[in-house]
C-alpha cells in the first residue's frame, strides 16, 4: 500500500512511501513497511525536511507504531510466533530504543501520551491492561522533558543528602 500525505490547505497529496497503519502528530508519521523475505520495519517521515528514516532494521515483525511528540511505540513479534509480542518505544531525539515489555503476554495495541506507555497484555488465561513511564534521565520534574526547570531543581538541592533541608528525591538522578 502507498502512504500518502495530504496537505489540507493545498489539496496536494504525497507520496511517502509504502507500508501499512501510518500514524501522524505534528510534523512526523510513522507506519511499518515490509521487507523481505522476513520482517516489518519501523518507518518515520518528517514532514518539514521530507527524509523518511527506517528506525527498526531487523528479522521481527515490527508493527503497529504509534507517535506523540518525539516518541514512538510499536509491538515486535518473532516470525511464526503467535503467543509472544513485546513494546519497544524509539526515543527521536535521543535515537534510543527502548524494550519496555520482556514477560510471556502477547502484549499489543500500544499507545504513548507524553511520556506515558498503555498496551493490553493477554496470557492464557485473560487480558490485562498495563502502564508503564519510561525513565527520562534529568527529567526531574515528570513533564517528559529535560528543560530548565529540571535544572532548577537540582541547583536547589545540589550537594544535599535525605537530612539535608533543601533535600529534593527528586533531583538524586543517578539514585546515589
């Protein structure tokens, strides 16, 4: 199938590439592509510079992909393994992937809302829904970004320990 971008405004149609399931948020798509003779890929196109990136290049069936701001999450399946699927998510920025699941569900459906991860995991017995907040290292104030105000927070508490007064859990970044 062709992944088409169509520009509102214009009426002009694009096409991005080929693939199944695209997903769009903002200025990026994402969709998974095949490539043979085994695996589906990972696929990011940013609608500013026009360049499609393969973020996934390996022989797992990597499908679904959903984005919101600079992540992106997917579920990844084995060839010919119906009972087993994991969630990864792709960090844009930082061009990092992340295992987020590693358990014996076939966890699927997965959706990301700043800096939140849901999918549903079923085992042989019944489905579950399951969240998960990925670690952003500096992130001290929880807002799914290293900003200022994360710098703020560890200047304040900098050099203190748990009986300090200006004692911050949350600027101890590396948990020392």
């Amino acid at each position: 199938y062709s992944i088409l971008l169509y520009d509102i405004a214009t009426g002009g149609r694009t096409r991005i590439g080929t693939g199944n399931m695209p997903q769009i948020d903002g200025d990026k798509v994402v969709w998974y592509s095949w490539f043979y003779p085994v695996g589906r890929e990972v696929m990011l196109y940013d609608i500013p510079s026009g360049v499609t990136t393969r973020i996934t290049n390996n022989d797992r069936y990597d499908e679904n992909p959903e984005i919101q701001g600079n992540k992106i999450v997917w579920v990844s399946s084995a060839p010919n393994d119906s009972n087993s699927s994991e969630i990864f998510v792709y960090d844009i920025v930082g061009r990092t992937t992340t295992r987020i699941t590693n358990d014996n569900y076939y966890d699927g459906s997965p959706q990301v809302d700043r800096g939140k991860i849901v999918w549903r995991g079923r085992d042989d017995s019944d489905m579950e829904i399951f969240l998960a907040t990925p670690v952003l290292v500096g992130d001290a104030d929880n807002s799914g970004k290293v900003d200022i105000f994360d710098l703020v927070i560890v200047a304040k508490a900098f050099g203190s320990t748990p009986t300090s007064s200006n004692w911050d859990p949350r600027a101890d970044l590396n948990g020392d």
